[in-house]
C-alpha cells in the first residue's frame, strides 16, 4: 500500500511538471506576438548586408476550397523554385481555431475583413514587409486603405464578393426575398431542396437582414429572434453547407442554396441555369485578404511575401479572378478581365445593390452568445 | 548501482514498466487531467482558458438542448450496437464453421472494404442516399416503385446506416474469434442431451460467445457515441450527435472549457454504462452456464 501511495506522489508530481510546462508554452504564445517586430529586424539587418534571409523552398497556404488556380503555383515555381502545398478550411471560425489551438507551419492564409481584426487584436498576423511587395502598387484605392487594415499593414485583399441566394433558373422563380428560405411554403417545389451556409455570423447574417436588424447586433432579444427564425427555417432545408452548394446546384441535387457569388458562376460552367441574385433585403458584402501568421519563420515570411507579390501581378491577378469568379482589387489586372466580366452585375454588384449590403464585423465578447445560439440552431429539431 | 538493482525485484519491476507507464502518463492520464481542469474554467473570448474556476459549463451541459442531443446519441449508438449484433453474429457464426481455407477468405473478403478511407467510403454513401439524385431514389423513381423520393439522406436513418457500415466489422472478428475456438464436441454432447438447435444456442453457444460479444459491442458502441463524421456528413450538417457539438465547440465556437465539460460527461456515461453492460452480461454468463 505504501508503495501504491508513492506511486501516486510520483504521478502528480509529474502531472504538476506537466501542466508548469504547458502553463509556459501559453506564456510563449504571448510573447509570439513580438515576433512581427523581430521579423523587422531581420528584414533590417538583411538590407544592411550583415544576415541575409533565404526564402523557404516549401510553404503551406491555408485557403478556402478552389479558390486558387493551382496553375499560378506551377507558374509561382517555375519562376522562384519555391513550392507552395494548399490546406483548406471551409469557414473563417474553423481556421481561427485552428491557429489558436497551435497549429502551426502555415506561412499564408486567407481571412475574411472580420477574421483580419480579430486576429490583429490578437497579435497572431506578422506585419508585412511593403518592400517585398512591391506590386502593392497595383491595387485599387478602395483597398489600399480598407477600415478593417488601413495602408495594408498585415495584410493584402484578395478576392471580394457578396453573400446572396444562387438558384436554378426555370425550376423555380427568381427570389426576391430572403422569405424563400425562412418562410418556405411546404409545398413549394423547392422545399426540403435548399441549403444554407454552414456559417454562424453568415446564417445569422442573412436572417438579421430578413428581419431588418444590424448583422452586427450585440442585442441578445434581437439574436433570439433570428435563432428561432433559423429553427423554424430549417425545416425545408435540406442541410447546412460552406463547401458544395454549388455543385449540389449543378448536379440539380438542389435547387436553391444561400452561398457566395463566385462560387456559383463558378458553377454555371457545369449548368447554365444557375443563376444568382441579392434579395430586395440586402446580402452581405465581404473582402478576403491573404496574410501572413505571427508564427512563420523570417524564411517562410519572405517567401509568402515573394508570393503576395506574384499574386498582385496584373496577369496572375486576372488568371485567379477567371478561376474563381470574384470581383478582384488589383487595378491593374482590371485591363486584362475585360469589359464583359468587369460589368458582370453577379461579380459588381451595380450602386443601389451595394447600398444594400453590410460588412460582417467582429463583436468581440458578444462572440461567444453568437456561438451559443449557433449552437442551439444546429442541435434543434424541428 | 547493478548490483542493487540485481537484488531488489521491486526496483527491477519498475524499470520495466517504466515505459509503459511513461506512455499512459503522457498520453492518457496528462491529456485527461488537463481536460478535466479545463472543464471548470472560463472560456477566452477566441479560443484558450481563463484561469477563473467556474461551474457554469456543467450547467450548461444539463440545457435541454445539449442532454437532448446527448440522449438521441445514446440512442443512436445503442440502435447501431444491436443492429451491428444482430448482422454480425450470424455473419461470425458462418464464417467460423466453413473449412479453414475458406475462413480466411471469407475474413479477408470482410476486411477488403476498409483498406479505403473511411472518408471516402461515407461520402460513396452520399451517391447513393442523395435525396433526389441519388442512385437508390432515382432508380426507385424510375421503375415507378415510389412517387415520392424516400428520405434516405440528413436524418437519424442515414446516420445508423452509415455508423453500421463503418463498424460492423469491429463486432464479427471478436464474435469470430470468440466462435472460432468453440469446441465442437459440446455442441454435439448439447445434441446427444437432446438439446433443440435453440436450447443449443442459448445454453451453448451464446454463454460461449459472449466474451466477443461483449467486447464487439464496447468496440462499436463507444465510437459510434462519439461519432462526429458520419453525421456531419450523412447527417447533412442538420442532424448533429454530441460528437459534432464537442468537436464544434473546439474548431468553431472557440469555447474550449464547455467542449472539456461534454467531453468528462461523455467519458463519465460511458464508464458507467460499461460497468453496467460487464455486470448484466456476467450475470447472464453465469446464469446460462
């Protein structure tokens, strides 16, 4: 028994050891946050001369599912010899908790506006070195200086598109309103063949819009509303998805889905009669930007410089903006796309649509009530 | 120092175990401690702890809504547990009486399906369950055996379809293997007693077997409580298990500590229901002897 009992003691004791050191690990999570500094340094002491930095040969870019033409890595390598490998995450929730749970080895990756100011707040994006970019030239005005990061300190937009209802065209009605999917008639044609986001601030986005609310409401009664709203809409859907709404649409699996703009013309290719629209309510507007995490290496820094650089080409520019089929803030390429894209009203959503949409904005601890009634969407059977 | 160690057996014992005492300690009893201990702290507002003790998560974990969830899981994992019995043990049964040779086809034919990705192999189901291009309702719909699509797919049906395909295997090869070693002589001595082929099954076979049986349903019913893919996928993201709402808790809610506090009621419910399971089952193992 005596044994038994300092068995036990060695046991904690080890335990205590344990948690002393993840304790520590936390703590150097915190002081990573220095590290865009320190990376400034090196970047400085490069330009004297005295430690020059090699750019990595391989990095890993975090992005959402095909929203790359993999041939602009074929073209990025030929030029530089360095190899990019794609990961993927299908929300912005799901690669903030990754990174915060310590994922590390990504050198790029792609935030939406509203992620980009969370993770600033955090100190988890690395402040980008302008003198590797210097393609920053060719963007836009309007996103040279966007509220979420003015003069592009951390990171660089990407790609920007609207949240709106993509539907077939000839099965069923052109939607005017967000009333299509939260109050189904059940025996419409499309019922129970519909799928929304699986997205919390997007879903909730679009049942705030429906019921005249800020998608941005911190108030709690005005959140219940929309999360009943949501339960009771989920009767008719056929499930929540970020990552194939589109080619559910394609394949006529579907006939209505709640999704992103590119991603179904994207998908008109495939079939034709995909069409989208902004209902009369308003839609959400969005910008995506690449950046690069607090953790990268000066190696893996300079090289996902190297490659925001390669993508604010105007030819690389316009080679993503014909893959993925959203509106692109490099000026330059603008030339390029041509006239037919460029007044696309599906891709540039024309004066008084745009005046009906909102940008999704962090709500910092109110966050976690958003989270709550997401969850309780999701678990409800209706 | 050797010579110390040659003389005490006890110091001796240690060393040995050391290892495997070291791996439990790393990667079981650390790993549960901390989840423990998260359980009853704050959640930072994007993810992480804040080192101020609460019971709140607890609370939470009794809110209608996540025990309902938890409740329809159970309910899940016990329908596929029997459903998996009561396929398997017939499938063990036979393959354990064919000839030696044809055994390990047989095995090898069950075993052929999972060199797949068990990914891939639910998303093939997706082909298949869709509900109004899938090959099962379109065929159905074609031949004019139905009018109306059958819901095959983002429902309770779907998810215990899927959880079956994926661990009906874990219920045969115990099953077999508790089978396979049966002594045929008892089976006949049971006849030569003027045993029916029922009474021979329930006072021979079934006490013998349920060794397999009983590890063959820990093995299906443990992972199917904490399934998270099969109903993602198969469930349509609509009908979700606890599973889907603790790993939702970690990679999208941000709430570490109430994703920590499901995890111990999950672990603690488990236990018990084995504990349970261990004591009826050698009940009825004694009972049948």
């Amino acid at each position: 028994m005596k044994k038994f009992a300092s068995l036990c003691t060695t046991l904690m004791l080890l335990l205590v050891l344990g948690l002393v050191a993840c304790t520590s690990g936390g703590e150097s999570a915190e002081t990573e946050t220095e590290v865009p500094a320190s990376n400034e340094a090196v970047t400085e002491t490069e330009s004297t001369g005295e430690t020059a930095v090699e750019p990595a040969t391989e990095i890993v870019m975090y992005n959402w599912s095909e929203y790359i033409d993999p041939e602009i890595y074929t073209l990025f390598e030929q030029e530089t010899g360095i190899r990019i490998v794609e990961d993927n995450f299908s929300s912005n929730e799901e690669m903030l908790a990754k990174l915060q749970g310590g994922a590390t080895g990504y050198a790029l990756i792609v935030p939406s506006d509203y992620t980009v100011s969370i993770m600033k707040e955090e100190g988890m994006l690395a402040k980008l070195d302008h003198a590797n970019i210097p393609n920053l030239s060719n963007l836009s005005d309007e996103f040279k200086n966007v509220p979420f990061d003015p003069g592009n300190e951390y990171c660089v937009p990407y790609q920007w598109g609207t949240t709106g209802i993509g539907y077939l065209d000839g099965v069923v009605e052109t939607p005017t309103s967000w009333s299509v999917i939260f109050e189904p008639d059940p025996n419409a044609p499309y019922y129970g063949r519909y799928t929304m986001l699986d997205d919390v601030r997007e879903s909730f986005a679009a049942a705030l819009i429906y019921l005249g609310y800020d998608i941005n409401t911190t108030d709690e009664k005005q959140l219940e509303e929309a999360r009943d709203l949501l339960i009771k809409a989920k009767a008719g859907l056929a499930g929540y998805d970020s990552d194939t709404f589109e080619d559910l649409l394609a394949a006529e699996e579907n006939v209505l889905a709640h999704g992103w703009n590119g991603d179904f013309l994207v998908a008109q290719e495939e079939n034709e009669n995909i069409a989208y629209t902004i209902p009369q309510e308003g839609g959400v507007i969005w910008v995506d930007n690449v950046c690069i995490p607090a953790t990268a290496s000066p190696e893996e820094k300079l090289a996902a410089e190297m490659f925001i650089n390669f993508l604010l080409d105007p030819e690389i520019g316009a080679m993503l903006s014909e893959f993925n089929y959203y509106a692109s803030p490099n000026k330059a390429a603008e030339d390029i796309l041509g006239e037919e894209f460029l007044s696309d009203p599906a891709v540039y959503p024309p004066a008084e649509v745009r005046e009906r949409l909102q940008f999704i904005k962090p709500v910092g601890e109110f966050e976690s009530v958003y989270q709550r009634m997401w969850d309780e969407v999701k678990s409800a059977n209706p | 120092m050797q010579a110390i160690i040659r003389r005490s057996p006890a110091i001796r014992a240690w060393i040995l175990l050391a290892p495997a005492v070291a791996w439990l300690f790393i990667f079981f009893l650390a790993p549960l401690v901390i989840v423990l201990i998260y359980s009853f702290l704050e959640r930072g507002t994007y993810g992480g702890v804040v080192w101020q003790p609460t019971l709140e998560n607890y609370r939470r974990v009794f809110d209608a809504l996540y025990f309902n969830t938890f409740t329809r899981s159970v309910y899940i994992a016990v329908a596929t547990t029997v459903i998996c019995l009561i396929l398997g043990f017939p499938m063990a049964y036979f393959i354990a009486t064919r000839p030696q040779k044809i055994r390990n086809s047989l095995l090898l034919a069950l075993m052929i399906p999972f060199w797949t990705n068990f990914l891939i192999r639910t998303y093939a189901w997706l082909t298949l369950l869709r509900t109004n291009t899938g090959l099962i309702n379109v065929t159905l719909l074609s031949l004019g055996i139905i009018d109306e699509p059958l819901p095959l797919f983002g429902n309770d049906f779907a998810i215990i379809l899927g959880l079956v395909y994926g661990w009906l295997p874990d219920m045969v090869l115990p099953v077999y293997a508790a089978l396979e070693r049966l002594d045929r002589s008892l089976l006949e001595a049971a006849q030569d007693l003027y045993a029916g082929r029922w009474q021979v099954f329930r006072r021979v076979i079934w006490p013998l077997s349920l060794p397999g049986v009983v590890a063959g349903s820990m093995l299906v019913f443990i992972p199917s409580l904490g399934a998270f893919v099969t109903p993602a996928i198969l469930g349509g993201g609509k009908s979700l298990m606890i599973g889907n709402i603790i790993s939702n808790q970690f990679l999208a809610a941000h709430d570490w500590p109430f994703g920590s506090a499901l995890s111990m009621l999950m672990m603690v419910f488990m236990l018990v229901a084995t504990l349970i399971y261990f004591r009826a089952v050698n009940r009825e193992g004694g009972a049948g002897l």
